[in-house]
C-alpha cells in the first residue's frame, strides 16, 4: 500500500548537522527513508532509491514544461542561474549527449595518462612547501590547489592565473551549495567575471597547447556547441573538476587523523591506497546530493511521489545504507563490491571520476611517506549541505 513521504525540518545547514551528519543520515535510513521538507522537496536515502532516482531516464534534470533545475524558468534569470542551465550536468536529452561528447576529450584514458606526472609532481611540490613541525593547515596549502593546478592545467589556464581562480572557485562553490536566491545573487558575479575570462581565452585559443580542452574545441570542426555553451561548460568543467576533488582529499586526510591504525596500514601497504581512496569516497562522499524531477507519479518502496516534484537522492546516506553495505559506518579497506553511488549513476555518471581517483591515490601516494603520526587539530565543516566540504582544516603531524 502506498503512503506519501514523511514531513520533516531537518536542519541541514547548521554545524551540528554537518558535525553528526551520518548519525541523521541512520535516522532518516531507519525511520524516515523518503522525506519531504517544507519547500516541497522529496528526499530519498536508501541506496536503492537513490539508484533509481538518479539511474532511470524518466527522472530528469529539468522541471515539467521546460523549467529550470531548480525550479520554474524565470523572465530575468540572474547570470548565474542562466549559466548553470547550460552546464551538461543539468541538461536532459538529446542535447545532454552532445554537450558531454565535446567536453569528454580531456578525461579519456590516453589524457589522463599525460597528465599524471604532472600530478604527481605537482603534489610534490605542494607538500615539499609545508612547515615540518606542530600544526599544519592541510586544506589551503594542499587539499585545496592541487585539484585547481591540474584542472587548470587540463583546461588550458596559464599558471598566472591560478591565484585568481582559487578565489573565483571557492566563491563559485559556496553559491552553488546554498543554491537559493542569496547564494545565486552572491555567485551571479563570479559568473560574469568566469564568462569574460574564458571568452577571450577561448579567442587567443590557437596560443594555447594542443592537449588543453580549449584548443581540442576550438579545433573541432563538428562542434556542436554555441558560444554560450562552451564558455559556461568551461566554467562547469573548472567548477567539477576542482571542488569534488579537493573535498575527496581534505575529507581522506581527517579520516586518517582519526584512524592511526589505517594511516600505520596504508603505510606499511601502499598497493592498499586504491582500495583506500575508493571506501574514502564511500565514507564522506564529495557530493552529498543530487536532484531530478518526477515528470510523472513515481514510487520508491511503497512511497508515492507526484509527479512535478523535485526530488533528491542523498548520496551520504545511501553511501551508508546497511542493506548495502554491512558495518557502513566503519571504514573497511577489505569491502567487497564497493557500490558506492558518489560518482552518480546512469547517464549522468561523473566526466572526471577517472581523474579524482587518480589524483586521490597521487595525494596519498606523496603524502604517506612524508608523515609518521597524524591527529586532528581544528576543523571546520561548510554548513550548507549539498557537498560534503571543510572550509579549514588543521592537523598535528609528525614527519618522517
């Protein structure tokens, strides 16, 4: 028999939520599995839900009758919110198919393949530059540019102007988070700054090298992409590639503060490091949530959604679903069939997952060596709740 959602008021944005984030989340699996907040939006937390939700082709990314993703289309869309609808992942078929073909060249494995020395060097480097003693802050000095220096580098950004994109980035990330009127009026800036700077990079593109993503599009012939398209996909790609990365890294160094015997094991086994990044994904997913709209009555377990409703799949919650994986709050190196759903599943799979798996294990790879104890010092969670984020992040270590 099917019933309608529970109605809750969780309080998702406040530290105390992010703090004891996955103590809600064994509520929500335990009593309230499908839940409706006070906006009207449908949250689903088994794994299985989750999968559906985000797997089958009749939950879209865009709302009945040509709305926006988060909402009916407005007259004067703000910058920002006009530039995210022409990001791939917010985009349904046939164009979705498009968009993600022209955009896919810098992630096949031949280019991540070129640009892993470069990673690893680039971790070196960043490590090499941190004080030897007492506390460090691991979120600024490491977790934070290293994904920006290899997405940049991907993209075709010259290195100059890598410090000015640390601060659009996280601008960018925090707006895009709290994805209300406030945080698009706040990102609507950054938005049109990212737009005037890749359109003249995209003009100058022929100076640029011919791995870079700017040069492969320009140089395309079959390019099916309108101006607008490509610049806001640039900053799309900017955007993904960096802020997911950079929590899998911050989120994987406090796991290991708070796990001596796991930092001693991967140590002493660094073939172990794989497995490691990816029960890290699993264990605090970078991406906490994603949405798609119900384009008809839908039903998850016996619950019955409407159709025209915005739903998201927790991805942390489903990440920790005991019917799924035992013991999910313990991090096992040894889980077998890892099904974790932190790259999204379906047509919408993450571009770049290849990517932060390789630039997650080139992290440890550097790191490990470096450091014989480790233990957390002070760290601060992001209170909005759609990426699992730390905005600082300090560590007591002891190096080898």
């Amino acid at each position: 028999m099917s019933r309608p959602p529970h109605d809750l008021a969780p309080a998702f944005s406040t530290p105390d939520f992010q703090e004891n984030l996955y103590a809600h989340y064994r509520g929500f699996l335990k009593e309230t599995p499908v839940f409706r907040t006070s906006d009207g939006v449908v949250y689903v937390t088994r794994h299985a839900d989750c999968a559906d939700l985000l797997g089958d082709d009749r939950f879209k990314r865009n709302a009945p009758g040509g709305g926006c993703p988060f909402g009916p289309r407005k007259a004067n869309p703000l910058p920002l919110e006009a530039m995210i609808e022409k990001w791939v992942i917010f985009m349904d078929p046939p164009r979705h198919a498009l968009v993600r073909k022209a955009f896919a060249a810098p992630f096949t494995q031949k280019n991540i393949a070129r640009a892993e020395p470069f990673i690893h060097r680039r971790c070196q480097e960043l490590l090499g530059g941190l004080p030897r003693q007492g506390r460090t802050e691991f979120l600024r000095s490491f977790a934070f540019p290293l994904p920006i220096m290899v997405i940049a580098e991907l993209i075709g950004i010259p290195d100059v102007d890598l410090r000015q994109f640390y601060v659009w980035s996280a601008d960018l990330a925090k707006a895009l988070d709290r994805a209300d009127e406030a945080g698009f009026v706040q990102g609507s800036e950054v938005a049109i700054a990212l737009t005037d700077y890749f359109t003249a990079l995209v003009r100058d593109a022929r100076t640029l090298p011919e791995h870079t993503l700017i040069r492969m599009l320009v140089d395309d012939p079959g390019l099916a992409l309108t101006p607008a398209e490509l610049v806001a996909g640039l900053v799309f790609m900017l955007m993904s590639g960096h802020e997911t990365t950079k929590n899998l890294i911050a989120c994987g160094l406090l796991t290991l503060a708070r796990r001596p015997a796991l930092l001693a094991e991967l140590k002493a086994t660094p073939a172990l490091i794989p497995a490691a990044v990816e029960e890290m994904l699993r264990f605090d997913s970078p991406v906490q949530k994603m949405s798609r709209w119900t384009h008809a009555a839908s039903t998850f377990g016996d619950y019955q959604v409407k159709a025209g409703t915005l739903m998201t799949a927790m991805i942390g919650a489903a990440n920790r679903d005991p019917s799924v994986f035992p013991d999910p709050d313990s991090f096992d190196l040894t889980r077998p069939k890892n099904r974790h759903l932190a790259f999204g599943v379906g047509q919408h799979f993450c571009l770049g997952s290849m990517l932060a798996r390789l630039e997650g294990r080139a992290a440890l790879e550097a790191f490990l060596p470096l450091i014989r104890e480790l233990a957390p010092a002070h760290h601060v969670w992001r209170t909005h709740s759609s990426l699992r984020s730390l905005d600082e992040l300090e560590l007591e270590t002891t190096w080898s």
